[in-house]
C-alpha cells in the first residue's frame, strides 16, 4: 500500500507549508490547496485519507467548505484546524460534519495523534451501512438496494460498490480498483478490461432503468459514483 494522502487546505503559504513538510517528514503523501475551489478540484480528481481543514480560508470559510464536501459525498475524514476565536458552535455540534478539531497553535505531535486516530477510524469505523441517493449498502447483512429494488450482486460486484460508495464524489481509477479491491499491485492491461467487465455488469444492476444515473465513466481515466452529472 502507498503513503496515507493527507489534503492541507489553508490559504497561507508558511502554515500550508510547514504542514506539508511535517507530514511528508512522517512518511505521508501531502498536498496543499490554497482555497475552497483548489480543494474541490483536488478531490474531483484525486483521493485522500484524511483532509485537515483550515476555517479562516478567503471566500468561502471551512464550514461552508465541509459542508459542500458532505453534500458532494465526501466521505474523507475532515480534521478542523481553527483559532480559538473562529470556534464557534456550529463547529462542535454533530450536524457540522467534522471528524475531529485542532484549536490554534498546536503542537506537531498531536496533530500527527489526531491523524492518526481519524486513519484508524476511516477503515475499522466504517459506517455498516453506506447510502448515496437511492442506493443503500449494507457492509453487515450485505444487503444492497435502489430505491425499494433489491440488488442481486456477485461477490466482486458487492466490492466494488462498497469501494465506490466509500469514495463517492472521487474519481476512482482502475489502477485503484486493481490495487484495492482485485489486490494486485502489478497492473496489468487485462485486467482493465477485466475490471471493465464487471463495472459494465455491475452498472447495468445498479443504473438498469432508475431515473438518476449513479456510476459515471470518465473517459480514459476511471469512474465516479455520484448523484448527477460526472
Ligand atoms: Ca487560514
């Protein structure tokens, strides 16, 4: 497995970058957006483990940010850095989205714990049960349904959704795929059109002839499953 990706939104050049160099220090992959939008763009294209989230951002402040990401589908654990005077109420209470908060200045070693901790959470805490519009996944009974449609659905098929919906909103590439759920680190051209094979199955069950489409193909780089448009 590769380096946990850990995305740094904050605005200002220093802080971004001494966060950066930090964790790269410690062995992640860390990449820095400047603003609301970078991160977007960021997390349209790319995947992470953990985002750490800046309040005070030009335009947009964090809350509004996370609160996008959530309504996008996002489901990356989302560590809250603020000053103590931006902590407000509607950071600490339940609906805000936020996994965790870091209140300003912090040491270095207890952000790493708060990442750490949120990197643990993400993959033993995962919720048993995963929705995205009219679709439901059940990691438990592995029931799988659209709408009032139950899903029959292979084995494969029942991992590649859970996949899917676990990174809902990102893009996820076949090198993805093959990496984590055919658990193949050599990639190998065959087994993009084995991956295409059941994605094409797996979509026909999923999409069939419900109104909203769910998984989208992005021509020559992978899929994303996502309410709407791609
Ligand atoms: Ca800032």
């Amino acid at each position: 497995m590769g380096a946990m990706r850990i995305l740094i939104v904050e605005d200002e050049l220093k802080v971004a970058t001494a966060l950066q160099e930090g964790l790269e220090g410690e062995g992640f992959d860390a990449t820095v957006a400047h603003t609301g939008e970078d991160a977007f763009f960021r997390l349209s294209t790319e995947v992470f483990d953990v985002i750490l989230l800046d309040l005070t951002l030009p335009g947009r402040d964090g809350l509004q940010i996370l609160k996008a990401f959530r309504g996008r589908g996002v489901q990356t654990p989302v560590l809250v850095i603020t000053a103590r005077d931006t902590l407000d109420d509607r950071l600490t209470g339940l609906d805000s989205g936020a996994d965790d908060y870091l209140v300003k200045p912090f040491a270095f070693p207890e952000l790493l714990a708060r990442i750490r901790v949120l990197l643990r959470r993400g993959r033993a805490g995962e919720p048993a049960k995963m929705t995205l519009a009219d679709l439901s996944l059940d990691m438990v009974t592995r029931k799988v349904t659209r709408g009032e449609r139950p899903l029959d659905l292979t084995l494969r098929e029942f991992d590649l959704l859970a996949y899917l919906l676990r990174h809902a909103g990102q893009l996820v590439s076949r090198g993805m795929l093959a990496r984590d759920v055919w658990k193949e680190e050599a990639r190998a051209t065959p087994l993009d059109n084995v991956i295409d094979v059941h994605m094409t199955r797996l979509r026909r069950k999923v999409d069939g002839d419900a109104a909203t489409r769910l998984i989208h193909t992005v021509r020559g780089v992978g899929f994303v499953l996502r309410e709407g448009p791609p």
